[in-house]
C-alpha cells in the first residue's frame, strides 16, 4: 500500500512547457547601470529611480538570511536577467494579445477572455514581468477602481503610487524585499476609494516564461475608509532545469473600516522528483490594518516552488483590527517549504486568527513559523492559532516554529498543534468500501483542509482542490 | 436458508494467511452460498478475524496458501477496493476514524463508486441524501450523524451502526461482519441484528465472526463452525451455539 502512495505523489508536473515570445531582455546580472536600464526601459520618473537605487545600495549591505529552515546553493545574484519583456505591442482587445500567449493559459486550463467573462473576474495577466492585458477596466472605473499594472500606476497615478508604495514594507526591510524594491518589473496596483465594495473578485495569473529571468512582482493595494475588496493570485510556471528565483512584494493598506482578502493558489514548477530545478520563491507579503475596525485576511494554498520563504503577515495598527491567517502548505519529492505569518498587535482590542495546514509527502520537508506579537499598548488583544501537520510516507518532514512575545498582560493568546498520517488502515477503510487508494488520499487531504478552503472563493476553491488532487495523485474527486 | 440448488458465492480451500511472519490461519475449507447465513465462533486467537480481513484483502495479511473463489472467479488476484465493487463487504471490529472527513461524503463516494461499478447511476448530493436517511431509519440512527467526521468520537455502538449502514448502503452479495456485536449494549444489539435480517435476501449471504452466542439470538444462522488453531473444527446447525455457550470451547478443542 505504501508504494501505491509513493505513485500517487510521484506525478510529474503537468504545466511543463515554454511559450517561444521574443524578449526585450536586459543582459545578465546586477549593478546601478542595471536599476537604470530598467527605469529608463519603464519611462519612470525620478523619484522611483531614486528609490530603487537606495533600495540597491541598502541590499548591498544586507545579509543573505540563514535562518529558515531550507537548503539550496548559493545564488549568484550576477548570474539572473533582471528584466524580460514581451515585445510592446498596443492592445485594444483581447484579439490581438499574442495567440501563443493565449494557448499557454489554455494549456494551464486558464483561457483568460472566456474565464474572465463567464467567472465575471476581471484578469490584469502578467507575462514575464510585463502586463499584456487588462480587462474590465473600464467597470472598475465607473465605480472609482483603479485595477491596473503597476507600471501604468506610476504613469497614471504617481501620487497614490508614491504615497504608498514601501508604506507597509520598507525598501530596507529585509534581503529579498530590498532586492525587490530595487529591481520589481512589473506587478499590480489596486486602489478602492472610499466607500467601494469591489464588484468582483479581482485577478491576476502569474507565469515565468524566460529560462533564468528572476521575476520581481511587486503588488500595492490600498483599500479606503470603508472599502472592500477579494484579490485572487494564482501562478503556474514552465518546467525548466536551473532554478529560477523569485522574489516578490505584496503590499496592503487598509484604512478606517477597510477590509482586503487576498487569495494565492501558488503552483510554480517545484523541481523533479530529484530536487533537481524549480523556483526559489522568497516572497514579503505584508499588510497593514491601519484604520479602526480595518480587516486583511490571507488565504494560500501552496504547492509548488523548490522553495518557498513566504510569511504573509498583518500588523494590526489600528483599534480593533482584524488580521487573519489561512493556510494549506503541500510539499512533496525534495520541496522545502517554511512558511507562517505575522501577526503584530499594536491597536487596542485587535484579534488574530492562524490556520496553517502543513502536508508533507516524498521527501520533502515542511515548516510552519510564525509569530505572534502583543505589543505593550495592545490592551485585550486576542490570537488563536491552530498548527497541523499531515504526513504521507515515512521519509518527510513537518516542523512547527511558533513564537510568542507578549509584553501586554491583558492579551489572550492559544495556540493549538497536531500532527497527523495517513494510515495503512485509513486506506485500508477505504479500499474495503470500494474506495481506491487516490480518492481515498484526496478525501482525507480535502477535508484536512476544509477550514482553508472555505476562505477561498467558490471558483478558487475549486481549483485549489484540483490542485493539491493534481500534486498528489493526478485526478481528483 | 439453506437451498440444495443455490450457488456457491464463496468457496474457500486450505487458506493460509500469515501476520507478521506467523502463520495464523492455516488450511480452513468453507464454503458460502447464496441466501445462507453463517456464523464463525471460536475463541480469541483462533484466526476469526485475520480471515475475515484476509478475505477483504488488509495488505498486512499475507496469504501463504490455497484458494478463493468469489462468484467463481479468484478473489485472491483482486485488490481490495475491486473486492469490494464485485460485492465482498467487511463490517470491522474496530472501524478506523477519519477525522475531517464527513460522514455524508465518505458514504455517498462509496455508495457511487460501488454503483458505478456495478453500471448503475449514481446519486448527487440531495438524492443521495434521501437515499442515506431512509436506511438510517432502518438502524434508528440519529441524523445528525451524517455531517460528523468518519467514526471520529464515535461511540462503540454508533460506529457498529455506521458499519451496518455501509452495508444498506453498498448492497453486498457477501458480507463478513466482524465481531459487530462486540461493544454493544443490548438494545443496540438489538437494532444492529434486525437491521442484519432485513438485509438478508435470496441472493446474499452472511458471514457472522463473533466470539459470543447472543447474537445468535436474533439471528438464525443456517451454519455454525467453530474456529480453532487457524482451522475449522466443526460444523453444525444453531444447535451448536448453544451447545457451546453451555459447554465452552475447551470442549471443541479438546474434541
């Protein structure tokens, strides 16, 4: 029985293959000429070069961090494309994006335009760094929205831009956002004034496309007084033999009354089934409740990358803020994941919830850190938190790193921890009720993640089942 | 109710099965028809259960020798689940916990998968629910049961009512029902063997595992064997139940 789960985790990656589109690609490696070539290449004004260099010059003193809980050579930081480009091309419909583009998002059974029709989700579609598309603009824009590249922001819209952009995360923050603040490409901006309830959930599809081109999103929303919004991330990547590092910055700004969710359902090529290949993901995502009674929640479904460095966090600034937590982290073959969140207490009667649901299968290994910080001023602060672990096979890792620090002695913080396998005689249950072995290990993976899963929207939610069915087993049920 | 001209749905010969090395049932002939009710009785140890889970085909029961036939064809080539979708049930003694499963969705994905195999139609959410309550019925079981997780806090009695309505549910041609009274008060014995009968029809069968007789004193087996050191020592009629319950084992095994 074990070796029938050794099968069902072995499935190779399905999303193996590269589009041939001519780049507008700068040559290898990274210095100030570089941060210029970019700028220069995006037309920016002054104030966003200035920024990008100081963010390069403060990297250039900074440490590669060694903490987490993950293996990989060094990089060689000289050695990656800092900035690929489809050839610009005027785009008035969705029938004169690049058909090859289209039939690589229909191979990854996302063909946008109909999607973005029939699911009423409006698609900003980032390919190797450079928006292409953008729908149901102009609604957004009725109601006030602006949903668009960052890039067209800082064209557009270069106050808010400027106003906000390293508010949450500081160019200086840490080694992969500084690297990020001074080399990001492209990515998305989202502003919803006063008052706005999105209409729809909004959506973007990432995808790496050039061998070696490190990709350097960088996301802005703010939400104003009283405004809503659900942001859906999802990503896919082509199967290539070096690995490919990826270093993005998500940034939100929720003001008085405010709340932002945001979704990522991550399947980045994750190496093979030798560890060989794969994406470095070594992600800052960072939210900030700044207004009364504002709310950011985070759900992920991670299942891919080599490696994955990611804590999407909130700190809870405002009174009576809410931040929340929803994770499901898959790791299997030779992936590494250590991943958690923030949860940073300053306002009065802020509250936090963490759910982190870890599966290891293969070889992998899989941590979850987190910490939880009650800050002196943070009267009748709250956090739960609730950790599990599920482990397929024998020859994987689960690991649990949480840290607490209260320095408010009103604060009611639990945290709760499991860990769990698939049996034998689970399996067994099943077969005996006719049940085979790859249904059986999606049901119980499903419904170990159902507390995620419901935080996603419907359709989202879908796809993250087919996914996790995808990674562990090639059909799912 | 034993029919001179009824088929053969089981034929076992010499079977062997070893657990972790050791041999535990070692040459036991039985032979199951269609309409028959049989109940194996023997003490602890005797091999009563590791047959029953080698039947349904557990990967840690290896079997070391002989032959089954189910419905004439070789159940022993079979793998588990397709055990199962021909028609072989196994009510376990101890049914494992699924936690974050549902109830509801672990039958109906059984109820389904069995169905299609047998070419029929499978029933979506809101039919299946009609359907899985009816037979609930059957076991006066409470509905709140369905929208828990897979036996998990279940009582004793509660997870042998979910086995025997996994078996309402699934229809078998065969059921080989563990030591299901085991763990049961005596209503409950009561409710879970009705629910046994009402399934019984011409054309299945029951195996009975159990280590006392007062099951049998709601259902009437047809054949009697007694099980002891990996083999069947004899056989009769329900006469020797009760013979048993008043002598002991030691009787059969020092016969």
């Amino acid at each position: 029985m074990s070796s029938v789960l050794e099968n069902l985790v072995n499935q190779p990656y399905r999303h193996g293959f590269v589009t041939d589109i001519e780049s507008d690609t700068a040559p290898k490696g990274l210095s100030e000429d570089t941060i210029r070539f970019i700028s220069a290449k995006k037309g920016e004004p002054e104030w966003l070069l200035e920024f990008r260099l100081k963010a390069y010059r403060h990297w250039l003193t900074m440490q590669e961090p060694v903490w987490p809980n993950v293996k990989y050579p060094r990089i060689d930081f000289q050695d990656i494309i800092y900035y690929s480009a489809p050839r610009p091309k005027p785009l008035k419909s969705m029938d004169e994006v690049d058909p090859e583009l289209l039939r690589t998002f229909e191979k990854l059974g996302v063909p946008m335009n109909e999607r973005a029709k029939l699911a009423g989700v409006a698609v900003d579609v980032i390919f190797d760094s450079v928006s292409v598309a953008t729908t149901y603009k102009q609604r957004l824009a009725e109601v006030g929205i602006i949903f668009c590249s960052i890039s067209e922001a800082v064209r557009e819209h270069p106050e808010l831009v400027r106003q906000y952009i390293g508010s949450v995360v500081p160019p200086g923050d840490n080694y992969y956002a500084a690297l990020n603040s001074a080399v990001f490409t492209d990515g998305s901006f989202c502003y919803i004034p006063k008052g706005v309830r999105c209409p729809m959930e909004l959506s973007t599809y990432f995808r790496i496309n050039t061998e070696s081109s490190g990709q350097f999103e960088r996301t802005l929303i703010v939400a104003e007084d009283g405004a809503y919004v659900s942001y859906l991330e999802g990503c896919t990547a082509p199967k290539f033999d070096s690995n490919q590092l990826h270093a993005a910055v998500v940034e939100l700004v929720a003001l008085d009354d405010a709340e932002i969710k945001y979704s990522t359902v991550q399947n980045w090529y994750a190496g093979d089934e030798n560890g060989k290949g794969g994406i470095y993901n070594f992600v800052t995502k960072r939210g900030l409740c700044k207004g009364v009674n504002s709310k950011i929640s985070w759900t992920q479904v991670e299942t891919g990358s080599a490696i994955t460095w990611k804590y999407p966090s909130c700190v809870l600034l405002g009174d009576n803020a809410i931040g929340e937590f929803y994770s499901v982290a898959l790791t299997n073959h030779h992936q590494q994941a250590d991943t958690g969140t923030k949860m940073v207490h300053i306002g009065k009667n802020t509250r936090s919830r963490i759910i982190s649901k870890g599966i290891s299968a293969g070889q992998s290994n899989n941590s979850y850190r987190g910490l939880v910080r009650i800050s002196p001023r943070a009267d009748n602060a709250r956090n739960y938190s609730q950790c599990d672990s599920m482990l397929i096979g024998s020859k994987c890792g689960a690991n649990t790193f949480p840290y607490i620090q209260v320095q408010n002695s009103s604060a009611q913080v639990e945290h709760e921890a499991s860990t769990s396998k698939i049996g034998e005689e689970q399996l067994f249950y099943f077969a005996s009720r006719g049940v085979g072995a790859e249904e059986a290990v999606s049901m119980i993976i499903n419904g170990f993640c159902r507390d995620v899963f419901q935080q996603l929207p419907m359709e989202f939610a879908v796809e993250a089942t087919k996914l996790l069915g995808l990674k562990l087993e090639g059909s799912v049920g | 109710m034993i029919r001179k001209d009824a088929r053969a749905l089981l034929e076992v010969n010499g079977l062997r099965t070893k657990v972790g090395g050791t041999e535990i049932v070692k040459g036991l002939d039985l032979v199951v028809r269609e309409g028959e009710v049989h109940a194996i009785m023997g003490p602890n140890g005797s091999g009563k259960s590791t047959f029953a889970k080698a039947l349904a085909g557990h990967p840690a029961y290896e079997v070391s020798g002989g032959t089954v036939a189910f419905e004439g064809g070789s159940l022993l080539a079979m793998a588990p689940e397709a055990r199962a979708r021909a028609g072989l049930f196994l009510g376990f003694q101890y049914p494992v916990e699924i936690p974050g499963v549902s109830n509801s969705a672990f039958l109906r994905l059984a109820y389904n998968t069995v169905q299609a195999a047998r070419g029929k139609d499978e029933l979506d959410p809101l039919e299946f629910d009609d359907y899985v309550r009816d037979k609930m019925k059957l076991l006066e079981m409470d509905e709140a049961f369905l929208d828990r997780s897979v036996n998990e806090g279940f009582s004793g009695g509660e997870k042998k009512r979910n086995e025997i309505l996994q078996m309402a549910l699934l229809e078998p041609r065969l059921a080989i029902l563990d030591e299901t009274d085991s763990g049961l008060d005596i209503d409950a014995l009561r409710v879970v063997a009705n629910g046994i009968n009402r399934l019984s029809r011409p054309d299945n069968a029951v195996v009975l595992v159990t280590h006392y007789q007062r099951m049998l004193n709601y259902i009437t087996p047809d054949y009697v064997h007694v099980m002891s050191g990996g083999r069947i020592v004899k056989t009769g009629g329900k006469a020797l139940a009760e013979e048993l319950e008043a002598r002991g084992y030691d009787w059969v095994k020092a016969a």
